[in-house]
C-alpha cells in the first residue's frame, strides 16, 4: 500500500519543525537532499553542501531563539505524487511565540523525492517577505555566503 503524499510531507514538516526548534541539525539535514536550488522572493539559493545547509540551519535557529519562537505552524494544503519517486508539496507556514504570530502565513512549495529508499526535500520555493528573519537565515545557504567566509 502506497503512502498517502500529504503523510510524507506532513511527516517531513515534523520532523524538519522539531529539530530547527531544538537545533537538532542531523535530524533536519536527514530529510534534505544536497544540492540543491531553492528560491525567495530575494532571488535563487545555491546549497552545494551540509555546510551550506548548516549555515542556513544555525541561522534559522539562532533567530527562532532570540526572537522567542515556541512553534512553527506548517499546514500541508496540497501534495500529490508526479512519479512514484517524486511528491510535490504545497503548505502554509507561520511561526509564534508565547505571545502569539510573529511571522507568517506564508506559503511554501517543495519537491521531495526518494533517494536510496528515503523521502527527502530536493527543492523549495519560499514565498515570505524580503525583510523576515526567515528569508535572511535561508539565504546563508547560498554558496556566495560561503565564499564570503574566505
């Protein structure tokens, strides 16, 4: 019995919110597939490598915890499979504090594809604002951040 596509997504989405809460990069960098080309409203990132991925992630949850971030709300609105290897994901994600939003709804399109038997990311378009917390940490995933660093 094939499983349903919203389930993988929904499933990726746990996994990938939990451990950006609690900086858990190998759990998070599991469910991504490097490389990879992903795109804001501030132009395309280039993640090559974990280390590009991992700027991005140390990024993402720096802010998460200075800002307060208690929960990340991603709500799977579409998935459906194009092959059977490759699922592509629409959700609505915002993030919130104790306090309440600080961030979002904002949408997000994903492919995710099995590699070596596991579902992973492959690709992603990001549809938040230029100036959020988010669009700034994924652009650390780019490779000029990490020629900026030499």
């Amino acid at each position: 019995m094939e499983i349903a596509a919203e389930d993988i997504a929904k499933a990726i989405l746990e996994i990938t919110g939990e451990a950006l809460l609690k900086g858990d990069f190998d759990a998070f960098a599991a469910v991504f597939h490097v490389p990879q080309h992903m795109a804001t409203i501030i132009g395309r990132i280039y993640m090559e490598t974990h280390e590009d991925m991992r700027r991005a992630f140390d990024a993402m949850h720096r802010c998460f915890q200075e800002t307060g971030v208690t929960e990340l709300r991603r709500e799977v609105t579409d998935a459906r499979y194009i092959s059977n290897i490759r699922i592509e994901s629409t959700h609505v994600g915002e993030t919130r504090t104790a306090d309440g939003k600080i961030e979002g709804p904002y949408p997000v399109f994903s492919t995710i594809e099995k590699i070596d038997g596991t579902w992973k990311v492959t690709g992603g378009e990001y549809v938040m604002k230029a100036d959020s917390m988010q669009t700034h940490a994924l652009s650390k995933a780019d490779t000029s951040a990490r020629d900026a660093l030499n």
